[in-house]
C-alpha cells in the first residue's frame, strides 16, 4: 500500500518530478483535491500534504526502482561490503581462504579503495594483513599511510605503535624501505619528535627518504604545529629538488595555521604569476577560504574565491567546494545555494558529491523539501554517483515527504547497493512508521539498528517506546527497554511512567516491579509518578503488601508520598487478613524513617478512617499526643471525619465536646460535623450544631446550608427548609446554584415545598423580601403560578436568584418537556449556544420528553446521537423506549 503524500507547495512541479523519476501520471487519475489528515507525528512537520490519489502502488515501485538504479552504482560497493562480512565474520583461517575465492584484482588502488570503504578498523588492519601476504602483491607507501591514517583517526595509538613494532617482524617489510615507513607512521600517529629522531637516525647511517614519505612528515609538522621543525624539512625538500604542487600546499597550510593569510594569500598569487600553480592551485585556495571562514571573514573569503576564478586558474572548483561549505555550516544556506547556481549558469559547475551532501542535509534539517528534490534530480541527471551520505539523505527525504514506503522499500533492498544506514536514517525511519501506525515496521528497523550498532536518539526512542505502549505490545517494549539499560543508556522518565502504567494496567504490576529494580541496580530514580503508578497498580492486585513497601521505598528516593496515595495504600492494607498488624506495621515503618511529625500520623488517620477502622484513627491519634506531637486542626478533623463517615455518631460527639474543652470551634470544625451528621442523615443534631455556633458568632460555611437543605429536602422538612434560606440571608451568604438547584428539583416533584414556602412567608407577611423572586420561581416549578412558557424569561429570573449551571438548564429543560416538547428542544440548542456540552441528563430528559410526547421516531434519533455520545438512557427512559 502506498501513502504517497508528497509536500509541497505546487503539485505540478511534484508531478514533474515524478516524471523525471520515471512515474508516469496521467493528470486525470490525480485528486488533489481530495483532503487528507496528515498521519500523526510529533517530530516531522508537513506542509499542505498533497495527496497523489491516483498513484497507486505500482508507481510506488516505480520511484523504488528509479532510485535503486542511480544507487547502483558501478562503484565495487557490494564487493567491498562482501569483502568487509567476510573479515567480520569468519574465523582468520576461513576468512583468508573467502578472500581467496573472491579472486580479487589487488592493487595499490584496489586496497587503498578497500581500505577507504571500510569503517571498522580491526578488519581494514585485518585486509591489509592479508594483501601483505599476498604472492604478486606490495603494500606501498600509499597503502601504509592509508593504514596508519586509519589508526590514527581511530585514535587507536597504541594499536598502531603495536603494529610498527610487529612490521619489523613481518615477512613483507622487506620489500618497503624500512626507515621510510617508521617515519610516516610515527608522523602520522602524531608522534613527530618520534619521527625526527628515526629521520635523524637514517641521516646518520647515511639514508634518505623518497618525496612521499618527506611530504608525510612535513605534514605532520605543520598538524602538529612544530614551525621550526617545519621550516628545516622543508629547506631539506627544496634542497634535494623535491619540491612540487604537495610541499606548495602544505607551505599555504603552514601559513593558515599560523594565522598568515596574507602571506598564503601572496604565496598563492606568485604561483600563479610565475605560471607554477597546476592542479593544486584550487585546494591551496580552498585552504585559504578556509581560514578566513574560521575567523568569520565571510567577505574576504567570497572576494578570494572570485579573484582566483578570474586569474584563470585551473581546478579552482575545489575552491567552491570548500566556500559552499563554509556558507552552509555558518548557516547561509541561502548564500551557498545562489552561489551554486551563479557558478552552475556562468561556468557550468558541479559540486562533487559532498558538496551535494551538505546542501541536500542542511536543506533536509530546514524542511526545504523541493530544493531537496531538485539537487537530487540534478546529481542523478549529472550522473553523479551518490554515496553513503546521499543515500541516507534519500531515505530521509522520502520520511519527511511522506512517502514512508518508498522509504521502506529502500531500506528493504539496501543489500542490493550497499547502503548502510546511519543513525539520522534510523532515527527517520522509525519516527516516520511510528507516525504513520507502522509500529511493528518501526521496531524492525530498531532491531537491525541496534545490530550495527545504532542505538536511536532520545526522542526517537520515546516515540517508539510510546506507540509501543499505546498498542499495548509490552514484550516488545521491555525488549527494548533491557536493551537500553545494557547499553546504560537511560529511557526517559517519562518512557519509564508510560511503560510502567501501561504494564500496570494489563495486569503485569510485577514486570512494572522488575523494570523498576532494573533502575534500581544502575543507581537510577523511577519518578514520583512511576512510583505511584506502581503502587496503585499492586493496590488494584490486593497486593497492598507490596504497595506499603514501595510506599516506603518512595520516601527513601526523595520523593514525597500525598494523602490520598496513603490513605489508598491503607485501605486496601485495612482490606487484608491482618488488617491491624498490617496497618501498625507501616505506621511503625514510616515512623522509623522519619522524624515523626503532625502530617504523618494525620495520614494514617486520614487513611483508618477511610479504611472504615475509626478505632485505628483514634489509636493513631493517641499514638501522636503520646509522643508529644500535639495534633493540630487537621489531625482533629480527620479525627471526626474517622467517626462520622463509619457512623459512630455518639464518639464523634464526644470528641467534638472534648474538642471545645481544647480549642475555640470555628467554621472548619462546625463544618465538618454540620456535613458529616447531614451525610449520616442525623439532620437533627447537626441542625443542633448549627444552632450552637450561630449562637457564638460564627458564621457557618455555605456548605453547611447546602447539605442541611438538601437532607431536609429528602426528609421533605421544607419549613426547615425556607427557615434555612432566611437564616442563609441572615448570615450574609447567597443562595449557591446547589441549593438553587435542590430547591427547583424539589418543586418540580412536588408542589408541597411551594405551599409551606407561601404559607411561612405569609406568617410573616414578607413582602419584599429578595427570595421573594426565588418563591415566584419554585411556585413556577412546581407548576403551582400560572405556567410561563416564555424560557427567556425564566432564565432570567432564575439569574436573579443563583449562578445557573448546566444542571440548572437540565431542570428548566425538565419543566418544559411537560408542556412544550418544541421549547424544549429550542432550549437544548440554546444549551449548547451557551458552551455548555450536554450531559447523559441532558439528553435523557429529551428523550423521555419526546416518548411522552408521542414523538417516537425523533426521540429514538435522538437515542441514537445519545449512544454516540457515549451516553446510556436511564432505566425509566429504556422502559418507554
Ligand atoms: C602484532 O603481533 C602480534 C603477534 O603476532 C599479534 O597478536 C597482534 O595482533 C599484532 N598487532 C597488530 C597491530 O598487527
Ligand atoms: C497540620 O500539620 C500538617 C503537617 O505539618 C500540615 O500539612 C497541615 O496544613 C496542618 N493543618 C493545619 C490546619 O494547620
């Protein structure tokens, strides 16, 4: 299947594009008009997606196929990958004897290309061994430096100082001259002053080395800025008349290095005055650009590279080569593309293949995707090989332009021309599959990267670690999480939480635990939130055990535990065989590993109480005093929430009248006993309560009002009721919407609210009283005044009297289902006009509505819409359905 979405801005040129690829497209199969959402993913922004819907999947293999032929490259790619597996892979003796079948064509050429495709070092040493005993083959000078270069590079020096000591003992020294090889080896090793005694040493036994070796050394001193040194070789060359185009290039060098540019500058110019400049002049300018980029002199540098051009000098393109990429690395993309082209149009330039890479990877990091394209159309059109770079630059292309199967399928087949992917070309591929759903695509690509030795970037890790555990493929995901921690390499901690949730919640909390002790042995802290995923995880189990411990260990790492963590760990503690041991044990615990304080043994209050065990809370509280710690509000409210809440009325009383021998009882305290007796339906005692404290002075909270009303409504007490509202007035407190509501719930089921509400204010004959207007609006309700159809003016009454919410319109929705289904449904638009998103009561109200009303098919659409909302009809509504 093929998701060939291409960016861009103008779909013709894609399509032309196409065209130059080799894709036939016939305009009319061709719907960009056709939307389509961009596949989700973080890391690659698409800009206005065109979708190729007529591109099918053979066009896709189209676009494989004309890339896999430029890759396929006449270049010995494959057989220096093949020559490359067999050093590998094989034991020595089978190795020599499959580099012997492969008959290979060996020259110095032929091993210094070897040598230069290899990026393991131990089997370019291994190749070069074995072209040394090779019957009909030297090694050379050149392919002794290429193999000290290659330890150098590798910083492998004592390998390399290891292998100039076995290359007296080895069988084909002899046909090289000896001293010369010490020499360059030592010099390139970055050992010079090594070098110069050996070339002290030959001196005196009266030998000399060839230019090759001379122009190693030179280099070497100039690499490892020995001026001085530099400056007697280089007289020693002139001497011996070995000067040339190398000791020129290493003289502009030595300039640059030392910060001489005008004098490289001067040296250069004489050169090519004195016509001695050949094909070299372009490099030694390159050396010079160079120099004058490092320092920032942008202008110099552009100004040079025209003046050489126009002194006609030859192979001035490598001059080119090295400003382009000077532009792009101080980030004048812009600047080295114009200059590209100028140099293209006037003298029909073209950049050699690196040249090519840097733009083409800079453009890729700034999403410039045609120019991206255009550069590749142009290297393929100028049959310019592409190499390694070039290849993984191809395979980015086609992630960032959608087009993740041609990606793919380049990848697939990257046997065919010897593409080995980068760490950049993973980390696409994977993001890319992750993105588009093709997670199990993605971590293939994962296994093989890590098989060459790619481990992915940190964001591509969590991306794959993520749709890993959104899809629930856990085993994968603890594959790749072991592996990270082989390699210490340290998922985030939001992979960790994302991992361990997701195990949490497909039951496997103990593959949570093992991960989390993986952490644990590297010396790493699992987040606060990993830990709290864990021990409710243990916690769902009934492994409450467990949980305690983690509890514990949690502390232990630094982080902070919260209440309702404690008090979930205790109840399901409270829940097993030896609930009180098991409770004592981790008070005992926790108070072993801290300072005892206040908060603690509130917890532990906090959680009894929940646990249902007020007898625990009230040891615990003990407990605390007899330590000394004197409890303070909380402790005491938690202590009679613990009794309330497992209705021990009668303790909870006591303690409060202990409680007011202790401290002056506020409007926390009354609260808490006001709302507690009213949940536990002791509405007498808590009006009582209510009373006392009114009677202090204090003034009790809005809470106390709204679950006074509300438990008086239920026992259908409404002279209490209307006494409440007044008292509510009284203490300077504003009917809430919950008791708005309440009361409107009540007058809706019942005119009887209304008729004390009439009868007590005519008692008192209050006239303008403010819940005059609230008296109006329960008769309303309750259908008791004449029915007012008008909502608007409803809700505008209803405005004076609380802050309407949803709920409210839900019941003014009620009330007009009774006698106009049409205003009812009027005011469902105006519900959500108001940004209030319905709720099941809002539809079911609807619902029930219609069925009442006869309007059985409109009602049953609106089941419909209701289902999709995800919401159920209640039981009455499903028996009229
Ligand atoms: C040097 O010779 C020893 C013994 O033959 C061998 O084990 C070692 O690999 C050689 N080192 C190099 C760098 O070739
Ligand atoms: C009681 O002490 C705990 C722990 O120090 C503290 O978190 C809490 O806020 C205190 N309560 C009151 C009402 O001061």
């Amino acid at each position: 299947m093929l998701r060939t979405k291409l960016s861009s801005t103008n779909p013709p040129r894609v399509f032309r594009v196409l065209r130059v690829l080799g894709v036939s497209i016939s305009t009319s199969t061709v719907s960009p008009t056709t939307p389509a959402s961009p596949p989700h993913n973080h890391l690659l922004p698409r800009h206005n997606p065109v979708v190729l819907g007529g591109i099918g999947s053979l066009q896709a293999k189209d676009v494989v196929l004309s890339f896999k032929q430029w890759f396929k490259s006449p270049q010995n790619i494959l057989l220096m990958d093949q020559i490359f597996r067999i050093l590998s892979d094989l034991p020595p003796d089978d190795a020599d004897a499959a580099l012997g079948r492969l008959r290979l064509p060996l020259s110095e050429r032929f091993v210094l290309d070897v040598l230069a495709h290899g990026s393991d070092v131990l089997s370019c040493l291994k190749f070069f061994d074995w072209a040394g005993r090779q019957p009909g083959f030297h090694h050379t000078r050149a392919t002794f430096h290429a193999t000290f270069k290659i330890l150098a590079r590798a910083k492998l020096m004592s390998l390399m100082l290891d292998f100039l000591q076995n290359y007296t003992e080895l069988r084909y020294v002899h046909r090289v001259r000896f001293y010369d090889t010490l020499v360059m080896g030592y010099a390139v090793a970055g050992k010079p002053e090594i070098a110069l005694q050996l070339f002290a040493k030959m001196r005196f036994q009266g030998l000399d080395l060839d230019s090759f070796a001379y122009h190693v050394l030179l280099n070497a001193l100039v690499e490892e800025n020995c001026f001085d040194a530099f400056r007697v070789v280089v007289e020693q060359i002139r001497m011996r008349g070995l000067d040339n185009e190398i000791t020129h290039s290493i003289i502009v060098k030595n300039f640059c290095k030392q910060g001489q540019l005008d004098e490289a500058k001067a040296f250069v110019e004489q050169l090519v005055e004195s016509g001695r400049v050949g094909l070299s002049g372009g490099h030694m300018v390159g050396l010079i650009v160079d120099a004058l980029c490092k320092r920032k002199r942008f202008g110099e540098a552009g100004r040079l590279v025209e003046e050489f051009q126009g002194s006609g000098m030859v192979s001035v393109e490598q001059a080119y080569g090295v400003w382009i990429r000077d532009l792009v690395r101080a980030g004048r993309l812009d600047g080295a593309l114009e200059f590209l082209h100028s140099k293209k149009e006037s003298e029909g330039y073209v950049p050699e293949v690196c040249g090519y890479n840097i733009l083409i990877c800079r453009l890729l990091r700034e999403n410039r995707l045609e120019e991206v394209l255009d550069l590749l159309m142009e290297m393929r059109e100028g049959q310019i090989l592409p190499d390694k770079v070039t290849m993984n630059a191809v395979l980015c292309f086609f992630c960032k332009a959608g087009m993740v199967d041609v990606a793919l399928e380049l990848y697939n087949s990257r046997a065919e021309f010897g593409l080995s992917p980068n760490s950049m070309a993973y980390n696409y591929l994977i993001n890319t599959l992750c993105g588009d759903g093709s997670t199990d695509e993605a971590y293939h690509v994962l296994k093989h990267s890590l098989e060459q030795g790619y481990f992915p970037g940190k964001k591509t890790f969590s991306i794959l670690a993520d749709a890993l555990c959104q899809e629930g493929k856990l085993d994968k995901m603890k594959e790749l999480v072991l592996v990270a921690l082989d390699r210490n390499i340290m998922p985030s901690a939001s992979t960790y939480d994302k991992f361990i949730l997701a195990l949490c919640k497909a039951r496997r909390v103990d593959d949570g635990y093992l991960i989390q002790g993986e952490l644990n042995k590297i010396n790493k802290v699992a987040s606060k939130n990993t830990y709290f995923n864990m021990i409710r995880g243990f916690n769902i189990l009934n492994r409450a055990d467990i949980a305690a411990r983690l509890l514990i260990e949690l502390q232990e790492k630094g982080h902070t535990p919260t209440r309702s963590l404690f008090r979930a760990v205790i109840c399901r503690l409270c829940d097993m065989d030896n609930a009180e041991k098991q409770f004592l044990k981790l008070l005992e615990l926790q108070l072993s590993h801290q300072e005892p304080n206040c908060q603690v043994y509130n917890f532990f209050i906090d959680g009894a109480g929940h646990a249902k065990k007020p007898e625990l809370a009230r040891e615990v509280f003990e407990m605390m005093v007899r330590s000394g710690i004197v409890p303070n509000l909380s402790s005491d409210i938690l202590m009679l929430q613990s009794y309330l809440k497992n209705e021990r009325i009668s303790d909870a009383l006591n303690f409060f009248s202990d409680l007011q021998k202790r401290r002056k009882v506020g409007r926390k305290l009354c609260n808490t006993m006001v709302v507690g007796l009213c949940k536990a339906n002791k509405v007498d005692i808590a009006l009582e309560i209510l009373k006392e404290i009114r009677e202090k002075g204090v003034t009790p909270s809005l809470e106390c009002y709204e679950e006074l009303v509300k438990v008086l409504c239920t026992n259908k007490r409404y002279d209490v009721v209307v006494n409440l509202i007044d008292d509510l007035e009284r203490v300077g407190r504003h009917v809430s919407s919950f008791i708005g509501n309440v009361l409107l719930l009540h007058s809706l089921k019942t005119p009887e609210l209304f008729e004390t509400w009439v009868h007590a204010k005519d008692a008192h004959n209050e006239i303008s009283s403010p819940n005059l207007i609230l008296g109006q609006l329960i008769g309303e309700f309750s259908g008791c005044i004449g029915v007012n159809q008008d909502f608007n003016y409803l809700e505008e009454v209803m405005q004076q009297c609380f802050p309407l919410d949803l709920y409210t319109y839900n019941m003014l929705l009620r009330r007009l289902t009774r006698s106009d289904m049409d205003l009812a449904l009027e005011l469902f638009n105006r519900i959500c006009q108001k940004g209030y998103e319905p709720n099941r009561w809002t539809y079911d109200i609807l619902v029930h509505g219609l069925f009442k009303h006869g309007r059985t098919s409109e009602a049953n659409k609106w089941v419909e819409e209701m289902f999709c909302k995800g919401f159920e009809p209640t039981e009455a509504t499903k028996l009229l359905i």
